[in-house]
C-alpha cells in the first residue's frame, strides 16, 4: 500500500455506559475536559487526546492521518480490512474520518487533514 499513515495523537473508545465513563475521566483521574460535545467528550491526558463517545462498544480506535482518505479507503479494503464507519465531518476535528475493523480486529481511522477555515 503506498499511501503514507502516520498517527495521531487521538484515541477514541465509544461506551454504553457513557456518564459513568466520562465522570471517572473527569473526577476520579482529573483529566482537562478539552471537548464537551452532545455525544462526545475528549481529554488531555498529556501523550494523547482521549477521546469518549457514547454508543455501542467496539474496543479502542486509532486514528491515522493520510494525505488520501480514498487512497488509503481503497489499499485498506483491498487488504481485508472492513469498513466500519463513514464520517465526512467528524466533530473531533477539521477531518474527515473513515473507521476500519482490521483483520485480527483492531480498529483504525484514517484522516485527511483539511486547512482550518
């Protein structure tokens, strides 16, 4: 696969029990609330943005950033992975994002980075 991945610094776990999670990364760790959205909050943790989103589970999700979401989309279903989720504006940032379950079943994302508007 040509395309070039490189990480960023977000980590996303989706949860059923979203308030208990969100009040144990705020009360009990003391994490910054950095984004406080309807279904979605993220932390600073200080080597990566944690980032809780409440729905069904599905284990923790990598988010790669790719100068092609398309290129990537298209090498990554090639090599088996299987397409999650689709996202064109996600409110975690000014990507696009693409959820993938790879193979042994790690989830990835990849990112196009867009310029600020």
């Amino acid at each position: 696969m040509a395309t070039e991945f490189r990480s960023s610094r977000d980590i996303i776990i989706r949860t059923e029990a979203w308030a208990e999670a969100v009040a144990f990364y705020t009360s009990v760790l003391g994490l910054e609330v950095v984004h406080r959205g309807e279904n979605l909050v993220g932390f600073e943790t200080g080597a990566f943005r944690l980032y809780v989103e409440k729905g069904e589970s599905h284990g923790p999700v990598f988010e790669f950033l790719v100068p092609d979401v398309q290129a990537a989309k298209d090498g990554l279903l090639a090599a088996g992975c299987q397409l999650v989720e689709e996202n064109a504006q996600t409110p975690r940032s000014v990507w696009g994002d693409v959820q993938y379950r790879q193979a042994r079943g790690v989830m990835v994302e990849t990112c196009e980075q867009r310029s600020s508007p």
